[in-house]
C-alpha cells in the first residue's frame, strides 16, 4: 500500500489527495518537534512528559488517489490502517525498533518477561530491538529514509515480494515471545521468499537429490543418449531442485561487502565468511526440520544470553537469532540497494488493495456471447453448461437456461475438422441439449449430427459416462467403468481435469454403485456407496442410506440427491 499511496503506479492523473493520520505504538523515543519525513509518510513525535501507553508516534501520509472524476464506485479513500501496519512492519525492520498499531503487542515484547512456552524473554535473544527504550541517532534516521525512497523506487513486482519478505521478517520478531522454533523458521522464509523467486538459479543434473538422480540414471542407462537427456530435462523442469543450496547461494551473493568488516564492529562472535556457509546450511536444515516434524531448536540458541551470533552444536556451527537476524536483514537490504528504481509504472494494482473481490462469472453471462464460442474451449463449454443443467435439476420451473441453439447451429459444421479432445465436450453439449428439452426446442439437425456422431461415446470416457447418467446405465465393462469415474473424480482439482458441479459427480457415483448392485457386486456397491456418501456429505439421503446399509433397493440418484424427487 505505501507505494500506490505514491501514485507512481498510476495510468490516470491524481484525483485526491488525503492526510491521512494514525497513531503508533513502539519503543522508539521521539520527542516534541522530531519526525522522520519519508516518501511513505512521516513519524512525527508527540508532546508527553510521561509514558502512559507506551511510547506514541503519530504517522501521517499524504495519500494520492487515482482518477478523473469523483463518482459512484470510485474509491475515495483506503484509510489509515493498511499504511500504518505497513510503515510499521518496514520501521521495525530497518530501525531494529518494535513499532505495531497494538499497543498490547508491543508492550508484550518489550516488558522483559519470557513467554509462557519460551522460558526467554525475547530482549535476550535479539540485540536492542526488544529494549524499552531506543534512542536512534540523524545518521540512522537518514539511512532509514533512503532505504524507504529505495523500496518504494523498486518494481512492482520486486517491491511486493520484499514486502512479504520483511513483513515476514517482522513477524518472526512478534514470535519469539510465543514460539521460538515458529520464529527461527520464519526468518529462514523471509530470505527464502527472495531465492525462490530471484536468485535466477538454473538447475543442473548434478543438483537433484543423489538417491533419485542415481535410480534415473540407472534406469536410462541403455537408451539413446537423446532420449536419456530429454527425460532428465523433463524431470529438472518439475523438480524443486536443491531449495536449500538456493538459499544459501542467494544469501551469500547478497551480503554487503562490509559485513564480515565493518559491520561486525561491537559484535560478540560475530559471523565469519566460513561460519556463514555452514551456518546457512544449518539454518536450512532447523527450518526443515520443525516444517516436517515440529522438531525444537538446539537448546544452546535459546540459552545464550551474551548475543552472540554462532553457537556450537554438536561441532556444527549454528546462528543463533542474533546472528541469522542480522544476516537476513542485511541481505533484504543490500538486495534492495541493488535492485534499478523506476519513477513510474503503470500497474494494475487495484486487485492488491483488498478493496476489489473477484469472482468467475456465471455461465449464464459468457455462454450467451458467442463471441467466446471457439473450437478450443470445448471443455470451459461443457463446465459452463453443467453449472446451468444443475440449476434446472434442482429447480425446473424457475431455472433460467441459456438457448445455445444459435451456439450448436454454429458448432454443427466445425465437427469435422476439429480435433477429438475439443470434438467430444461440444458433441456431449449437443446431445445432452438436443435430449433433454421438447423437439420444438431442438437443433433443425439435431437427429442427423447425433446419429452421426454417437458412436464416440461407446468408447469409455467422462464425457460419455455423464450422459449415460442423465439416460441409460452404460454396457462397458464395470472395472473400465470405475476407472474412468475414479480418474475423473481424483483430478477435479487439476488443470487436466473437469471440474464439473458436484451433483453430477455424485450421480455417476451412485450409477456405479447401482451397476456393482445389479451385477450382484454387494460388498463393492457398498464400499462405493459408503465412499460416494464420504466424498459428497451434503446430501443426507445419500448418507443415510449409506448408514442404512440397504441395497435391496435401486440406488436413483435424483431420489437420494434432489430435494425436489420424492
């Protein structure tokens, strides 16, 4: 939000300009005509003799808002609060202050007390930050208004992930007076925000893991070098090769060159270069380790009180939350340092307000343009009509369906040529259409193109499994059968598959349980049925008589799954 509040990513002029102004909590101390003036806003100091919430600081931002005239759906104003959490996140982070909105927040980190599942108050771990009182000098003022002037200079898209990476950064600050595993692990995150998507890492063969690179390597041993070496750059596009190697080469290429020098001046053991290298590696390794098994840090980073930044573990160099603080805060920086500034860029940053929701458009809209009929969106057709055929089960008298006649008319001569995967959703739309309404509703050549075309759903796929749900039971092979609805259901959630209305999920669910009932399959029928009720609980009919165990009865879907069939 501070760099919209600029304007530098707007395509029309400046229509308002609010003052906005919020108070902060912290344990900076400002007093009476001091304020820090940034691009993002200002901190000003208040007028009080005596502390009676904490230490307050006004924030105040001029905030620029887009447009050409002020009307009815324009956005007049964002408010304070998204700039004040903001400011704050990126003051606690450059300042090494607490600095939050709640007051009560800030008054748990820096009372001195250890929390109840840490038995360390967090003013020993981390040097100065947790302090009930902090004094920063011009210099470090300064330096803090050029670091906003150049985060706010960045690209869009740069400037958004080194938000995350700081308010990340800050966040693990607030935890360690709760969960200091949680904390150590989220400053690992915020560096690795930053590799994941800049460290422009190209992987190589030798970066996948040893065991998987050795069994792929023995399995290609015999084939042609050609094929051999298009599978592995196959396998490399889809694997997440050495993600702590990444980190580590990332922090290390974007560490200041004096940190090693001048930055550890006053330091208690500071980082060597060498002691990095293993420490990252281990750093890595902690962040796994409570990922995957919740496992506690090594006792030795909780107890020290002397701030140093390596302990020893097990003859490992470990960063202690002073040392891998520091390391991550340097490299956010000096990443930001070296990052071109740009003075405009148009962008479409209204979506990252949280002021606009999005939404998928009903069917009902885009299925009447036939401006978006191609042969290639057979599939987003067959969905779209589905989303409209549920409506009309469920109500029939007062759905509205939308005529896709002209739509089918225009499909009619484009079958020949189309290739089969687009092919079968528009012929699976055209004959569940030209079925289900009364002849005078129909295609002119309605009867021709289905006797033309029906035989493509004698061969098993979901296509033709949905229309023998809403017809006839279909004659393949039942284990063939359970395959293709099994295939279907597993992948709904992927870009391969179909995501159909759920109703006509638990449908052709239920026609196979119907099928493994009147083949005389009880114990599968009742496994399905039993697996059907599990993966659609919202119908209670279908789950009480999956309860009921009876299969003495025809399993209909519309009886156990429409509110309107009796």
């Amino acid at each position: 939000m501070l760099q919209i509040a600029t304007g530098k990513l707007f395509r029309q002029g400046v229509l308002k300009r609010n003052t906005l102004r919020g108070v902060l909590y912290t344990n900076l101390r400002m007093f009476g005509e001091e304020k820090i003036v940034t691009m993002a806003g200002q901190l000003l100091g208040v007028h009080a003799l005596r502390k009676l919430h904490g230490h307050s600081l006004v924030y105040e931002i001029v905030e620029l808002i887009e447009g050409d005239v002020i009307a009815p759906g324009v956005m007049s104003s964002f408010g304070i609060d998204r700039y004040l959490n903001d400011f704050a996140a990126v003051a606690s982070f450059f300042l090494q202050i607490t600095c939050n909105p709640d007051y009560d927040l800030v008054r748990r980190l820096t009372n001195g007390q250890s929390g109840l599942a840490t038995n360390c108050a967090p003013k020993f771990l981390i040097k100065n930050v947790f302090e009930s009182d902090i004094f920063i000098s011009e210099t470090d003022s300064l330096a803090f208004v050029e670091f906003v002037r150049q985060l706010v200079g960045l690209q869009r898209r740069t400037f958004n992930v080194v938000m995350g990476a700081i308010r990340t950064y800050v966040t693990a600050m607030h935890r360690t007076s709760d969960d200091l595993e949680l904390s150590y692990t989220l400053l690992v995150a915020s560096l690795e925000s930053l590799a994941q998507k800049f460290d422009a890492h190209q992987a190589t063969w030798l970066d996948l893991a040893d065991e998987s690179r050795c069994r792929i390597d023995s399995a290609l041993s015999t084939a042609p070098a050609e094929i051999a070496n298009a599978v592995r750059d196959a396998v490399l596009k889809n694997e997440h090769v050495k993600l702590s190697r990444r980190f580590k080469e990332f922090s290390l290429e974007n560490l200041p060159e004096e940190f090693f020098l001048g930055d550890a001046e006053g330091k208690h053991r500071p980082i060597g270069r060498q002691d990095l290298v293993d420490g990252l590696s281990e750093a890595y390794q902690i962040r796994s380790a409570y990922v995957h098994n919740l496992k506690s840090l090594p006792h030795l980073l909780v107890r020290s009180t002397n701030f140093a930044e390596t302990v020893s573990v097990d003859r490992k160099t470990v960063l202690t939350f002073q040392g891998l603080s520091r390391v991550v805060r340097s490299v956010i920086i000096e990443f930001v340092r070296r990052q071109p500034s740009v003075d405009a860029e148009h962008y479409p940053y209204q979506l990252e307000t949280g002021s606009i929701v999005t939404g998928r458009w009903a069917a009902s809209v885009w299925m009447a343009n036939l401006d978006n009929l191609k042969p290639d969106v057979g599939r987003q057709w067959l969905e779209g009509f589905l989303e409209q055929l549920e409506v009309y089960y469920r109500d029939p008298k007062s759905a509205k369906f939308t005529d896709i006649r002209t739509a089918m008319e225009m499909i009619e001569p484009l079958l020949p040529t189309m290739k089969a995967a687009s092919r079968l959703p528009f012929l699976t739309i055209y004959t569940a259409f030209n079925n289900l309404f009364v002849p005078e509703e129909r295609n002119a050549n309605a009867q021709a193109v289905i006797e033309r075309w029906g035989h493509i759903f004698d061969t098993p796929s979901i296509e033709a499994l949905f229309l023998h749900s809403i017809a006839t039971l279909p004659t393949w092979d039942i284990a063939e059968h359970a395959h293709v609805l099994d295939t279907h259901i597993g992948s709904r959630s992927k870009r391969s598959g179909y995501h159909f209305p759920r109703l006509f999920d638990a449908s052709m669910s239920l026609q196979l349980v119907e099928r493994y009932r009147l083949e005389g399959g009880l114990e599968e029928a009742a496994r399905r049925l039993k697996l059907a009720s599990e993966n659609f609980p919202e119908y209670p009919r279908m789950r009480a008589r999956a309860l009921e165990g009876d299969l003495t009865h025809p399993i209909l879907w519309k009886t156990l799954l429409l509110e309107n069939q009796e």
